[in-house]
C-alpha cells in the first residue's frame, strides 16, 4: 500500500466538508481515473468561468451579478487549490528519493 505521506487528495470532500484521500498504488484504477476526470471537469469549469468573469466584469454589471460571480470564483478556485495540492503531492511521490 501507500506510504501515508502519499496518500493522494481526492478532488471532493468528505461529510462536513472534510478532505477524501485516496490510498492506493494502482494509478490507474477506477478510483484514481474518477479523481482525473473529476479534476478535468473542475479545471474546465474553472477556465470557462474565467472566461465569464471576464465578460462580466467588462459591463456594466449589476452588484447581484458580481456577487454571484464571486461565490462562483471562490468554489472554483478552492477546487482548482485542491487539484493542485493533489498534484503536487503525486509529483513529489512520484520523484525518487534522495539522502
């Protein structure tokens, strides 16, 4: 199995919001092809919701308008933190050990 310091960061949470890892060393099992295409997903989400903040922040945007984008900017970003956290850790496990 995995070494604790490698489990990987699922890119959903848990009950009450808490994080999911994952332990497993196959990376290409089920559960590690639903986390990469659940981070495709986000990352995609996240590029296209940029897109929007950029169109709205070029009008003349009513307050409710910007709100609701930032609401929508911060999950996206707190998802694409997490996907990079995860990815982050992967690469460092993945990297061979030095004394």
């Amino acid at each position: 199995m995995t070494a604790p310091n490698e489990l990987r960061l699922l890119p959903w949470t848990g009950p009450e919001g808490k994080p999911c890892y994952l332990n497993t060393d196959d990376r290409d099992g089920y559960m590690s092809r639903l986390a990469d295409n659940m981070e495709a997903v986000q990352l995609g989400m996240a590029a296209e919701l940029l897109d929007q903040a950029s169109e709205t922040l070029s009008e003349d945007s009513a307050p409710e308008d910007v709100r609701l984008l930032a609401d929508k900017l911060t999950g996206s970003l707190r998802n694409v933190l997490r996907v990079a956290i995860s990815r982050g850790h992967l690469l460092a496990a993945s990297e061979p050990h030095r004394p």
